[in-house]
C-alpha cells in the first residue's frame, strides 16, 4: 500500500508540475498572441501610410510636371524677350548713328 501511495504521491507532483508548464504556456500563449494583434494594427497602419504617400506622390508628379511646363514657358518668354532687346539695341544703335549723321549735317 505504501508503494501505492508512493506512486500516487509522484503522479500527482509529476501533474502539478505539468499543470504548472501548461499554465506557464498558456500565458505565453496570451502574450504571443497580443503582440500577434498590436503587429496587425501596426501592418495595417502602416499600409494606410502607403496608401496616403502614394497618393501624395501622385500629386508631386502632377506638380512636377506642371512645373516643368511653367519653366519651359519660362524658358521661351526669356528667349523672346532677349531677341526683343537685341532688336531694340540694333534699332537704338542705328538710330544714335543716324541721329548723328544728321547733326552732323546740319
């Protein structure tokens, strides 16, 4: 009867620590799945941010390319403006060497 309750005494300390373990596991359990969730919000956050950059690119394209335009406008204004200012020279010039011929004249 001893050898019984000997056997007895060793199943039920051999349960309790395994009790123990399965207890100690569930609660790594609980906190793996808790980060499993914060790392799902935090992905889904995250792809939200990708969608809204993506977006904002899309819009810096299109300024880009507006820009781009605008300077190339530019770019044709200041050569128009600069063949006007050589043909206004050329035209002053010849009027400051007629204006002296003729007061040369007189």
């Amino acid at each position: 009867m001893d050898e019984i309750k000997v056997l007895l005494h060793k199943i039920l300390e051999r349960l309790d620590i395994q009790g123990a373990t399965i207890e100690q596991m569930k609660g790594e359990i609980a906190d793996i799945k808790e980060d499993i969730a914060v790392m799902k919000k935090d992905i889904a956050d995250m792809q939200t941010d990708i969608v809204m950059m993506k977006k904002d690119i899309d819009v810096m394209k299109k300024d880009i390319a507006e820009m781009k335009k605008d300077i190339n406008e530019l770019k044709m204004t200041s050569w128009r403006q600069e063949k006007i200012i050589e043909t206004l020279s050329l035209r002053s010039i010849e009027q400051e060497s007629e204006i002296r011929e003729l007061k040369r004249i007189k």
